[in-house]
C-alpha cells in the first residue's frame, strides 16, 4: 500500500519547514523508526522519523524546499 509522508507540524503555530536533508534514497527499505528527513524551523533542525517501515519510492520534496505543514514529502511503499 502506498501512503504518503507529509511534513510533520513539529511545534505550536508551525506553518512550514525547510527540509535540509535526505537520510534515505528512493528505492531503499527503511523500518519504523529509522530517520528519513531532517527539518529546520526558527534555526532548529530536527530528525524526523519514519512511522512505518517499507520501501521509500519517490520524493515530493528536494532537500532546501519550503514545504507547509501537512504537505506530502515522498511516498512509502507498505506491506500493510
């Protein structure tokens, strides 16, 4: 099943984040908890993590994209 990652709202009144970096590449497996992006707000990065595990199969995003809360930034593809 394919869903989609979205930009997390990561604090209070967040409208969107810079996604700074990649950890992951199209293509490859990740299991629920491994780090997929990194996001910077107000000059905090943060690691965001992957709720389920499956194979990344495309991004949305590019890394030093704006990208408003809620925004889809890759798929996942899921056994579920």
């Amino acid at each position: 099943m394919k869903q989609q990652i979205l930009m997390p709202k990561l604090r209070p009144g967040m409208e969107k984040g810079v996604l700074c970096a990649w950890s992951v590449r199209p293509g490859e497996r990740v299991e629920k908890g491994d780090v997929l992006f990194e996001v910077e707000t107000d000059k905090v990065v943060s690691q965001i993590e992957a709720d389920d595990s499956g194979i990344v199969s495309g991004f949305l995003a590019d890394e030093g994209d704006e990208v408003a809360v809620g925004q889809p930034v890759a798929t996942l593809e899921t056994e579920q």
